[in-house]
C-alpha cells in the first residue's frame, strides 16, 4: 500500500510539474517577442500587493539588457518597511537561459531562463550583498509577463 501512495505520488507531482512549464529540457532559442518585456513577481501575503519586477530589452549578437528593482517587505510595529535592491546591465543569451555576472560588490552571478511565453524563472548565486542588494534582497523567483 505504501508503495502505491509513493508512485501516485510522484506521478502527481511529476504532472503537475510538466504543466508548469518546468522540464529538463532546454529551447534552443527563444524570440524577441517572448524576451522583451516587464516580469513581475508577486510576494505572498500579506503583501501581495508589491512585486519584484524586470525588465528585458534583447539586443542582438546574443546579448540582453536586463534591470531588477527589488525589495524585502517586511512590518514593523505595525508598518510597512522595505529593503531594495537594484541591478541593471547586458546579460548574455544562448538557447533560453541569459546570464549575468558581476564583481562589483563580490561575485554574483544572476541566471535567467525563459521557460514558456510570459513566464521565467531567476537564481541569484552570491548573496544579496554580492550582487549589491540590501539585506535579505533577492532576485529569486518565477516572473510573469506584465
């Protein structure tokens, strides 16, 4: 019995993990309509009103432009504070994954991968001070197409 809910289990998660986009598989490319644009991620509640949000322009030759404003929300007795955290420069595209990286504030590497229209995933490698962030600020996350 045990075994049965354990392969149910896995094939569920497995489906729904395939519906969201998220395969092993990579494109060999993506188009410029897909690239170019605002993304957005919503945090949950309670302040799901605010969003990180990012721009990309591609720009050819395997290159694109990319700008973060990022924040961590966070209350204090009672009122909204904010952390932010900016990023803007030319990432380099193969397939649908862009690549930044910057020594700047300490080694940070910032990887996106455009994983269907409107939607892209971020992972953010050096902490929120390596890429310039104040504290607790990450790129990280699922963005959507404005």
């Amino acid at each position: 019995m045990n075994n049965w809910i354990i392969k149910s289990t896995l094939l569920s998660l497995l489906l729904v993990y395939s519906a969201l986009g998220f395969t092993g598989t990579h494109r060999d490319s993506v188009s410029k309509e897909e690239v170019n644009g605002t993304f957005i991620m919503h945090f949950p509640a309670p302040h799901n009103d605010l969003a990180n949000t990012l721009k990309v322009q591609a720009l050819g030759g395997g290159k694109i432009n990319v700008s973060f404003k990022l924040i961590y929300p966070y209350m204090v007795n009672g009122e909204l504070q904010a952390n932010t955290g900016e990023l803007s420069g030319v990432a380099r595209i193969k397939g649908d994954t862009a690549i930044y990286s910057s020594s700047e504030f300490g080694q940070c590497t910032i990887t996106i991968t455009f994983i269907k229209p409107g939607m892209l995933s971020v992972k953010q490698e050096g902490s929120d001070a390596d890429c310039g962030f104040g504290h607790n600020v990450y790129a990280d996350g699922t963005y959507y197409k404005k």
